[in-house]
C-alpha cells in the first residue's frame, strides 16, 4: 500500500518544523510508520527529529556521488532514528540545496525529488510522508508537491501575524490554480501555532473558507523542549492537541476546504480600514537631483532630453535582435542597469564566462547600432 502523502506549509520561522516534528512523533507514538521529508535549503526540518543532528542532504550526496560517477543508494540518504518508548522508528530525509547566493532553491526542490522518485519514494513500506515546505517563496520548486499531486493533503501552518497567514493565502490559492489543471492535492486546513488569543487567524479562516483543525498556545516549556531536541509532545497540553489532530487525519474524520482563499484587498482588509487611492507616482526628474523641487525635470536628467529618446529606444530596439543568451546580458547592463557582479548570480555563471558573453554581446550591439 503506497503511504499517505501530506505536505506542511508555513511562512519561514512561523513553527511549521516543530509542527511536522511533532506530528511525526505523535504517528511513530500510534505504530506508524513515518518518513519526515525535510524540503527547505536551510535543511534543518529533522534536527530535533534526530536529536540534534544533521543529516547529510540528498543535493549533497549527489553531488559527490556524481563526480565519482557513482549512484545514489537509499543508504546514502535516508536516515533512521530509533527512540526509547516509540514502539516504531523515525525515518527522515534531507533534500538541502544551494549555499546562499549559488543557486536556484527550487530547483534543488525539483532535482530532489527526481532523485526519490528513481529510489521508489511512493513504493517504500511506509505508512505516512509528511512534507516540511517553505511557504513563502513563490519559485515553482517549493510548489511540487501541489503541481505534481505528490501530496494527497496539505496542511498549512500560521500564527495571528498578518504575514504568516497571508503565506497560507498564497498557499491556498496556488493549491486552488494546481486544482484547475488537474492537480489532486486537497487542503485539510489551518494550524494555528503561537496562538496569542487575538483570533485573526481564525477571523482570516472564516473569509477564506478554512478549516482551523488545532491551536497551539505560545508555550516556554515546549520551545525549550525544542530547542534542546526534545518532543513537545511528552508534555500532556501539547501532546493532547497533537494526538486528537493525528487521529483525526488517519482515521478520515477531516473533511477537505473548498477554500477559496482572499484576493490581496479583501486580505489586508481583514486588518483595517484600506484607502481606495492610487499611490502617487515619482518623476524621473526629482529621482535624478535632489535640488529640484519635487515633479520638476531638470535640465540634467537623460531621460528628458528630447533628443535621448529616440536613441534609447534604438538601443532598445538593438538589444531585442541579439540571440537570447546576448540579449538578456545586454537587457540587465544596459537597461536594467546590473553590475556583472549582479549579473553573475543572477545567471549563475563563472566571472569569465560572463567577461566573454559580455564582450561578444557588446560587439553584436555596437555592430547592429552603428550599422542600422
């Protein structure tokens, strides 16, 4: 029988962590069988999972094992935990990814899975995978297990903070757009973690057409369970809380929201009373000098000078005809105005690759420029 599949999504630092930790806990608690799947970059999801330890990260693993020409084993990546008075282990992966500015998040996301998928992820005797994502990026990496239906069930993680919950919006309503293609992942509801008594986020559920399936109290005793790699759940309040959700999602008792999420007026205006007026636009001419009044173009700035126009928009024009590797380079240095520093994360290639795209490029454009 292939495991129940279900993805956890929370704003970074909102708790969704612990909450997948703890959940986890409480099913190997019940006999079950569980694999925590840890899908944030930051690949810290089973730390206190595994009593503080880092698992090594299926990117890299194989990275290494690919220099080598190597295969990636199930060994290599999946990590078992056996815990005194758990009448069942506690398996945990890592999917990791790029060091901070040296790659794409999402792509690590997707590569990941890619490599599970070939180890027969779904096929493993497992009874339930739950999924710790980050919520609050947008790349499409993070959304795979909703554009794929690799999750059967989503549950979404908040606290009362207007940012938390409009990560869960977002979250609710990329499900919703995943739906219109076929997508077949279905959205349990909403936790509430660090709940402070203020109800926004159950006021934000009512609107949105949410289920609200547990509220976890702000809890000194529980963090510091936490922080020193310890359970939640050994402790009566909060284990209680987490053993009636658990039962609930195995025994069926949840019926999926056919959540229609908030558009961004109607969201923020959950908060107070919102201006119907448009933003005043800023003029060119008071961004190019401090001195002159604001609104005033000055007699300096480029982009108001009659006879600049037409040239910068053959520039413009020069640039579109480039070959698409060329004309994106040319885009951020001459339009967009990068630094080939800048351009080189953006691009994520070597400083001399760039040097060399960055000189063929300018030579095609001063060729296309002077010669049309």
């Amino acid at each position: 029988m292939a495991p129940r599949t279900i993805a956890i999504y929370g704003k970074g630092g909102i708790g969704k962590s612990f909450t997948t930790t703890n959940l986890s806990a409480t099913f190997a608690l019940m006999g079950k069988r569980v694999l925590q799947l840890g899908c944030d970059p930051k690949h810290d999801s089973t730390t206190s999972l595994f009593g503080g330890i880092s698992l090594p990260t299926v990117t890299d693993v194989f990275a290494e094992k690919n220099v080598r020409n190597e295969p990636v084993t199930v060994s290599d990546i999946v990590f078992r935990r056996d815990i005194p008075g758990f009448p069942e282990p506690i398996y945990g992966i890592e999917l990791g990814g790029p060091q901070v500015g040296r790659g794409c998040g999402g792509r690590g996301i997707i590569s990941g899975f890619d490599v599970l998928e070939k180890l027969g992820i779904f096929e493993w005797d497992i009874d339930i995978i739950l999924m710790d994502f980050l919520g609050d990026v947008v790349c499409g990496g993070f959304a795979t297990p909703l554009a794929r239906s690799l999750s059967e069930e989503v549950l979404l993680v908040t606290s009362n903070d207007r940012q938390a919950i409009f990560t869960s919006n977002n979250i609710c309503q990329a499900n919703n757009y995943f739906k219109t293609i076929g997508g077949r992942s279905r959205l349990l509801g909403l936790i509430v973690n660090r709940d402070d008594g203020s109800g926004m986020a159950e006021k934000y559920a009512r609107e949105a057409g949410i289920n609200v399936l547990m509220k976890v109290p702000y809890d000194m005793e529980a963090r510091d369970m936490d922080d020193s790699f310890d359970f939640a759940v050994r402790l009566p309040g909060i284990g209680g809380k987490f053993l009636k959700l658990a039962t609930e999602i195995i025994e069926g008792l949840i019926l999926p929201c056919e959540a229609k999420g908030l558009e961004f007026k109607d969201f923020v205006s959950l908060f107070g009373e919102v201006s119907d007026e448009l933003p005043a636009a800023a003029t060119a001419g008071e961004l190019f000098s401090r001195s002159a009044p604001h609104g005033t173009p000055t007699a300096n700035d480029p982009s108001e000078e009659p006879g600049n126009a037409p040239e910068r928009q053959r520039l413009v024009d020069c640039i579109r005809k480039l070959p698409e590797e060329e004309r994106e380079v040319c885009s951020l240095l001459e339009i967009e105005g990068k630094t080939p520093a800048e351009i080189a994360i953006l691009k994520n290639i070597g400083a001399e690759e760039l040097e060399t795209l960055i000189a063929r490029a300018r030579r095609n454009l001063k060729k296309l420029f002077f010669e049309s």
